[in-house]
C-alpha cells in the first residue's frame, strides 16, 4: 500500500526466521503444538479480518475454520485417547 519494496522484504526475512528459530526447540511434542497453533492461527486471521477489516467470512472460510479447529482437536488430544478410541473400534 505505497510503502517501499523493502519493508515486504523486510517482513519477508523476519517471517522466515519466525520458521526456522521455530525448528531449534528441543521440546519433544513441539510439532504437534506448532501444527495446532497454525490451525489457531488461521481461525484468529479469519476472526481479525471479520472484526477489524470487516470482511465477512464466506461459507468456505468457515467451512476451512471448522475443519481448522478439528485438526487441532485432533493433535492436541493425548495420544492415549485415540488408541482407546481406537482399540473400542476395532472390537
């Protein structure tokens, strides 16, 4: 928007380092908080894009949003939930 093509490298840099500092946590489960934070993230877009640049979501972002939030649901649930879940199926 009339700003200097340098601000989007700028910006562009420090999104890449944002992924790459991400990659250097020793935190064993830190894939399955990030991949859910993504998810996070993407509903939070939608939201701040609906309230602050009053864009009215159509049925495709909310249909992404749901599916968004039961990915989430899916990775942040212990492991021991689903093979439970799991094995009760398979009797």
């Amino acid at each position: 928007e009339g700003q200097s093509s340098w601000l989007g490298c700028i910006g562009g840099l420090v999104l890449v380092l944002y992924g790459v500092i991400a990659t250097f946590q020793v935190f064993p489960t830190f894939g399955r908080v990030y991949a859910a934070y993504g998810g996070v993230f993407i509903i939070m877009s939608i939201i701040w894009s609906f309230v602050f640049d009053k864009q009215i979501p159509d049925k495709y972002d909310v249909l992404g949003a749901v599916v968004c939030i039961i990915g989430v649901l899916i990775m942040i649930l212990p492991n021991r939930a689903w093979s439970s879940v799991l094995r009760g199926r398979r009797k």
